[in-house]
C-alpha cells in the first residue's frame, strides 16, 4: 500500500516555493483532522491522499 506525506503532495499540487515545504497540506490536513496529534508525523493513505487532491486547489488554479 501506497503512503504519502505532505511535502510529497504539495509538490504534486505546485506547490514548490513554501518556506515550510507542505504547510497547505498539513493546513488542509489540521483543518480535516483535528483529533491528529499535534507535532506527530503525518502519513497518508491512498484515500487520504485522494481526499486532499480533490480539495485542495493546484497552484495556479
């Protein structure tokens, strides 16, 4: 099975030039997630990562 993590898919979104590589991500992910505990690593499955690139905007969009 697939894992991802979120300055893998912020790249994948254009997301190229963050100060703090995934931060969108992991915003889009605390916003979703918030019984995830704080400072622990996020990993993502498939769905997961399905659900995020179908509602976070790709750069430029």
């Amino acid at each position: 099975m697939a894992t991802y993590e979120p300055a893998e898919l912020a790249r994948e979104l254009g997301y190229t030039d963050e100060q703090r590589p995934g931060k969108v991500v992991r915003d889009y992910l605390r916003e979703k997630y918030s019984d995830h505990r704080k400072h622990e690593r996020w990993v993502l499955d498939e769905i997961q990562a399905d659900d995020l690139r179908a509602n976070v905007p790709r750069k430029g969009d």
